[in-house]
C-alpha cells in the first residue's frame, strides 16, 4: 500500500476508536442516568403510597384514640 492510503487508514482507525471510547462513555452516563430515573421513581411512589397510608390511617387511629379514652375513663 502507498503511504498515502496507509496515513489514511491510521486516521480512519483512529478516529473509530475514538468514536468507540465516545460510544462508551455515553454507555456509562446513560446507565447511571436510568438507574437515578428508577431511583427517583421508586422514591415518589413511596412517598405517595406513605402519604395514601396516612389519609387512610390517621382517621382509624383518632377513633380508636377516642374509644380507648372513653373505655379508660369510664
């Protein structure tokens, strides 16, 4: 092959395996970025099913509260 051809293929494959490490990195950050997202998601219904539990509880605990105040004072 001429030296012409073989500087061209040097920077073809250079620049592929730069194009390949970007590819990489991009691979990472993605990764980290879904797993925040599931995190993140997770952490809402969470809270929304604690703060559901409360609405739904804190009534029933109040009555009992009260039954057990007038039992205890009778």
């Amino acid at each position: 092959m001429t030296p012409d051809i073989n500087e061209r293929l040097d920077r073809i494959e250079k620049l592929l395996n730069k194009q390949i490490e970007d590819q990489s990195k991009f691979n990472e950050r993605l990764e980290t970025y879904q797993k925040a997202s599931d995190r993140v998601a997770n952490l809402a219904f969470t809270v929304v099913t604690a703060s559901a539990a409360v609405v739904v509880l804190a009534p029933a605990v109040k009555v009992l509260a009260e039954f057990f105040a007038s039992t205890m004072s009778k």
